[in-house]
C-alpha cells in the first residue's frame, strides 16, 4: 500500500544559498510550504530581489515504514531551477518552474536523522524557459506548491493515462494506460482491477487482467448508463487501480470524464454541440506572495472566472498552472488551453531542449483532466521555428491523440504545424478620440492572419490588455471605453461562425517587469484588479449568461454630473442580461430601454445604453443645477428583477467587510480574501473614496501585505492566511470616518 503525505511542514528557509548548506543544518527561519523566497511590496519594488539562490532545509528522520519500500519526495513547483540534496549528496534537479519533479531518496537515507538540502535558484537563467528575454510577468522564487512524502511498495503504479471512447454513444469505453514503477527491476508478475466507480464511490464496471511486464492497459466497452462531462453538469468518474504483485499491493484512483472536444473550421464543438467560446487569459500570480498561494486562492480563481465571470474557458498563460486549479475546473466545468511556459523568445539548443521536456511534462501530469481542450505547444507569440515546433507538435501529438494542438502567435502568416490557429488579435489600438469617430477595427478577418486561403480552426487567444490598459480607480469615461472595447471585440467573435470563440487579455491584474505595465510593477489588463475585484468590465462578461443563471445588472457609472467631461453624465452603458431596463433621473418619468442591438447584433445580451435618444438630456440638467437621485431598474418577462437605486447626494455611510470563507484548515497553509468596501446611504460603493484603512488579524492567523493600505475607488482589498494551530481568527479593519467592522472565522 502506498502513503502520501505532506511535507510542507518544518522547512527551514535560508535568504542565501551557500555550499556549506548542502551538507550541514544552516540557521534560517522555520517555514510551511507553499513559500515565497521574497514578499513583495503591492507595487514599485525590487524585481531583482528574488532573482537569486535561496535554500531550504528539512530533516527527515528515518521511519521503519521506509524499509524495503520505495521513498520519493514529490515537488509540485518550485521556480525555477531545483538541485535536492539527501545528507549532502545529490539526488536530483529540475529545471522548469511550474512542473513536478520526483527525487527518489532510497540510495541516499540512513538510520538516524536524514538532511534534506533544496537549492532554488530565482534567477532569469536565460538557459531554461521562459527565461532569456523580456517576459511581462514575473516569476517569483521559491518552493511554491505543495511537497508530498510517497512512500510505495517497490512496485507500484505509476504513470496513469485514461483515454476515452464512445463518449456520444450510450455504450461508451473507457482505456487505461498504465506504467508500473520498479525502479530496481523487479520480476512483474500479478494482476491489474480496474475500477469504473462513481465520484462517490460506486463501482460501476471492472475489469481485471494478469500482469507480467513494466506496464498493461485495459480497456472497459460497453459502458452504458453514463454521463457526458458537460459545462452545465460536469459529470466525473474515478477509474480505481489496484495492483497486486509478490511485492505489495497498490492503489490509485484517478478522476477522469467523458466528453468531445473539437476544434473545426466551424468554430469549436463540445459534446457534439458548439459553443462559442468565452475566455479570460489568466496569470497564477497573486499581491505580495507571488505564485505562493495554496489550493483555497487556486480554486477560487476558477469558481470566479466560471461563475462570477461566466467565462467558459480560461487559457493558462503562460504555463501549467496548479492542479488545484485544473481540478476545479473539471469540478466546475471550465474549459481549459494549458500551454508551456514561454514568452515571445526562444532560447538555444538547451534552452529548446528544456521546451520539448516541457511539452511531454505538461502533458503527462495533465492528460485526465476533462477540463483540458487544447495544448498550447508553442511559445507564446514567438517567431517561426520550424524544427522546434514540429517536433513540440510531434511530442504533443504521440502523447496525446485526443486532443489538438495549438501555439499562440502574433504575427501574420506564420507557418501552422498545429491543429488550431491561435491569434494575438490586439488590432483594436487606442486612439487618443475613444469616443468619438470610433474606427471599429475589431478582429482581423483570419485569412488575413493565417495567409491561408482556405479557412482553419481559428480562436483568438488574446485582444485589448495593453491597448488599453484601464485601473479600477480610472475615471469613467476610460472605463466606459474599456467596457466598449471589450463589447466590440466578443460582438465580432460571435459574429463570425469560424471564429472559436475569444479570450481576453485577461482576469485580473498582475505584478510584472519595469518594461510592462503602468511603472508600477502592475500591468492594469484585468477585467478584475489584482485583489480580484470587477471593474466593469468585468460584467461585459458577466451579463452573458442568462437572467435564469444570474440577473446581471451593471451600469457603468459613479452617478454624478461632474465625472465626466462637459457634466455629461450620459451616455451610460448599462451592463444587462435583462430583457429592458427602465431608468429614472429624479421625479421624472421612468423611460424604458431596450438592448442596443443594432451596435451589438451578435451578443448573446447586449447592453443597454441610455443617452439622448431615450432621455431629454435637459431633464438631467447641466453644470449648477441639482443633481438627483437615479434609479435603474431590470425586467426579466416582465417582472422587476432586479433595481440599482444611486444616490443624488452619496454620503460616506457606513463599512463593509467581506470575506470569501469562514473556515480555514489549521493543518495546511490556507488563505482568505477580505474585501471592505465604503459604502454610501444607498448602500453602493463611492467610487472615488480613498481614506486609510487599518488591519488587525487575532488568531492563528497572518495578514499578507501591510496593515495599513488606503482605499482604492472605494474598495482595500487582502488575504490572511494560517499559521498552523486551530482557533478563532479575528479579523478588524478601521477607519477614521466609517469606524470599525470585525469578522470573526475559525481555523480548524
Ligand atoms: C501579449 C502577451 C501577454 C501580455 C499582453 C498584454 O502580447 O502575450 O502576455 O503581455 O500582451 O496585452
């Protein structure tokens, strides 16, 4: 039987890597993993900082449980070039940030205690990708996902990959590829049961085989009575491994689903059906930890893309991502295009070599996930690369016949070794006018992209970003253009059949190089900020899923005459998945508003705009004049769904504080989301509030990032995370005008 457990526990952490460390405990500082080499400030820091070597040191004492058995640590990530050593000698490396290594320890434990030494190296090392050129991201240095002590008989299961077939039909089949693990060369003789069972554990088929060799499949048919893995109802199954051999006996229970995934010249089909793709590029990076978040931050992320954004696909830019992430999107069913890491340059020999490895390392830690669509096996927006790409397509294409290939370019006519053209389409550059004379140059026509005459399986993999790169805190008539931009560019994605579909660049806010960004350190390309709070834009994509779903109702507006230039305080975009929308300035007649289909004939709900033609605009006055409350209110068949009632004279009124659980686990590094927000009467937020708040955490419990921060456009946002014992988490933040609200969560 095999063991898994963590070992995140009890690391001593060293600031600076020296060789003394190898084979001698250093004094450091006790750390829990997932770690940060170095927090950052929220912005304008030192990107150099952690571009160096750290050490981490753990001991292991040996454990009677380890005799005769095979002993591995399991590294989920650590950025981004990895050397282990056990009681001074080496036992492995790794060079690639954000895929797993196994270092075996048996050649290398004693009786007695058992030094660990991990050297991680931050640097850019221009050797190993995405390193060697500019990147507009960063990569944050440290042991940052989980470690896992296995411990297994010495002939084990290893390598799982579950193929399936007849998804369509009601007598579906389902193979397994399994390779067993025997490093020492053991004689394989016993069986293989092969489990179907239920999410809940049901066995629903099986099968066993006799086994002889380093690896077997199975393949069970006929399977009838099963579900489709869909969007709306994500159906999983768990295929139960049990091996039996002279040597022990072991289990592995791997999820899986059923599903089809295409990509044609007809745009892209799930399940047989098309689906017009809906996406958001998304970062794994997070304030002040960096990629050093653990599995309640990654899974969060997915439930906000699929269910707060409605998106229903995320592309992981630039590289594989946490499988706490993909795991949820197969619980949540969010498509996902996972891609190897890589920015724009492409490297030497070595460098390619590490490329191609990472190619075949993605796939084979990633291959069960129903989530997963596509494989992005090129690096993103690079020049053409002919012996590369072919062979990244070749290696995609040998380890995984189920699904197509892609590579994310740039540039026009660039040479297609994939199955699915993927495009950078920022064609919709800014001009100085964005509101008036609008040129709508939204989406290049794809035969202009690809050069191809004929059509191809065509997506577009990034738009907007640092076209027009917009803050939370930016005034509205930026934001309203932001919004527009976004509207225009999935109106022509859905216009267009051929086009799969569109994803944006991107969800959230994130820290990066000097090169990039506002100066800051942040790029301002979320549809939500860093702390994962919407700007409007966000409910562009919101407001596309149906009322049935969720009743979206957003105006894109502070309310007030003097935000926007001449006191205009219309037009006004008003988000909407409602049917009409009335709106009411003042005691004047309500008046009601359809969608603006004629701008936007292709969206599934396009946004309401109230301007001239549907209200006097001498009715909402003009400089020195009162200005009055407005009320907007949302009708699904009819009936009032939902209203939004703002204030003619918004007062600072009162505190709001959210957070996104309740609960934390004590036993593993788990992290919340506070949000506080300042409210007016009305109970909306004032958009340009900027006061100081204070945090104070009691309890098990550490703050990250400050604990003073001011108020942006109306909103401070932070996580807290454990510390290792269970009890009553106390959180207070306080203000000078709005005083105090507390939230108090338990850690067990
Ligand atoms: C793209 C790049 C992204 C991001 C984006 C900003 O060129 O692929 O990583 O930098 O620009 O708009």
């Amino acid at each position: 039987m095999r063991t898994v457990t963590t070992f995140n526990s009890g690391w001593i952490f060293h600031p600076a890597f020296s060789s003394d460390l190898i084979a001698s405990l250093g004094t450091g500082a006790p750390v829990r993993l997932p770690h940060n080499a170095v927090d950052l400030e929220l912005n304008y820091f030192d990107e150099n900082s952690f571009q160096k070597a750290f050490a981490y040191q753990k001991v292991l004492a040996w454990d009677s449980a380890f005799q005769g058995k095979e002993v591995v640590l399991v590294f989920d990530g650590a950025m981004a070039d990895s050397v282990v050593w056990i009681n001074g000698k080496e036992a492995g490396s790794h060079r690639d940030g954000y895929t797993p290594f196994v270092i075996r320890l048996n050649d290398y434990l004693e009786p007695g205690d058992n030094l660990i030494t991990v050297k991680v190296d931050g640097t850019e090392n221009p050797e190993i990708p995405p390193f060697g050129g500019q990147i507009d991201y960063l990569t944050y240095a440290g042991i940052y996902r989980d470690v896992w002590l296995k411990v297994t008989d010495p002939v084990s299961i290893g390598q799982v990959k579950v193929e399936t077939g007849n998804e369509m039909s009601d007598a579906k089949a389902v193979s397994v590829a399994c390779q067993f693990n025997n490093p020492c060369g053991h004689p394989v003789v016993g069986t293989l049961l092969v489990e179907l069972c239920s999410t809940d554990g049901l066995v629903l088929n099986q099968k066993q085989i006799d086994v002889s060799a380093e690896s077997a499949q199975i393949k069970l048919e006929n399977l009838a009575g099963l579900d489709l893995w869909q969007l709306d109802a994500p159906r999983l199954y768990r295929l139960k491994l049990t091996l039996m051999t002279a040597h022990g006996r072991d289990e592995l229970a791997i999820r899986f689903g059923f599903r089809t995934a295409s990509f044609t010249v007809e745009g892209f089909f799930l399940n047989g059906k098309k689906l017009k793709i809906r996406g958001l590029n998304r970062h794994q990076s997070f304030p002040y930890v960096g990629y050093a978040m653990g599995r309640r931050a990654q899974e969060k992320d997915a439930e906000i893309l699929k269910n707060t954004l409605k998106c229903n696909l995320v592309r992981t830019s630039h590289y594989p991502q946490s499988s706490y992430f993909l795991d949820k999107c197969d619980e949540l069913g969010l498509l996902v295009f996972e891609e190897i890491p890589g920015w724009q340059h492409i490297g030497g020999d070595v460098w390619k070599q590490e490329s191609i490895s990472n190619v075949r390392r993605m796939i084979e830690r990633d291959w069960n996930h129903p989530s997963i669509i596509l494989w992005g096996v090129r690096i993103n927006e690079s020049p053409d690369s002919h012996d590369f790409y072919a062979e990244t397509n070749r290696v995609a294409r040998e380890l995984d016949s189920t699904r197509q290939t892609a590579g994310v370019r740039c540039h026009e006519n660039s040479e297609f070794l994939e199955d699915v053209f993927t495009m950078n389409d920022f064609n919709h550059s800014a001009s100085p006018e964005f509101l008036s004379g609008r040129e709508p140059a939204v989406l290049r026509d794809q035969h202009t992209v690809t050069g191809n005459a004929l059509a191809l399986p065509y997506m577009v993999t990034e738009f907007n970003g640092h076209m027009f790169p917009t803050k939370r805190t930016d005034p509205e008539v930026r934001q309203s253009e932001h919004v527009t931009r976004y509207l225009e560019v999935l109106d022509k994605a859905y216009s267009d059949a051929k086009i799969s579909g569109s994803i944006g660049w991107c969800m959230a806010d994130y820290n990066t190089h000097r090169d990039f960004g506002a100066g800051d350190r942040i790029c301002h390309h979320g549809v939500l900020d860093i702390f994962r709070e919407p700007k409007f834009a966000a409910y562009v994509y919101a407001s596309q899923c149906e009322p049935s779903e969720d009743v979206v109702l957003k105006p894109v507006t502070f309310w007030a005459r003097g935000e926007k230039d001449r006191c205009e305080a219309l037009p006004m975009i008003v988000l909407t998945n409602c049917d009409y929308v009335e709106f009411q300035f003042g005691d004047f007649p309500s008046k009601r508003i359809e969608p603006d289909r004629v701008t936007y004939p292709h969206l599934p709900h396009p946004p309401v705009i109230v301007d001239s033609r549907f209200v006097d605009m001498a009715e909402l006055g003009a400089w020195g004049m009162r200005w009055q409350d407005g009320r907007i209110t949302g009708f699904v068949d009819g009936k009032a769904v939902s209203e939004i009632h703002f204030s003619g004279n918004a007062i600072a009124t009162s505190l709001q504080l959210q957070s996104d659980d309740v609960e934390l686990y004590a036993g593993e590094k788990d992290s919340t989301r506070f949000i506080v927000r300042a409210l007016d009467q009305l109970g909306n937020v004032l958009p340009v509030f900027d006061d100081v708040l204070t945090i104070k955490v009691d309890g098990p419990a550490r703050l990250l990032g400050p604990d003073a921060i001011a108020f942006k456009a109306g909103i401070g946002g932070f996580w807290i995370e454990t510390t290792g014992e269970k009890g009553e988490l106390v959180v207070t933040v306080s203000t000078r005008r709005l005083g105090q609200q507390r939230l108090s969560l338990r850690a067990k």
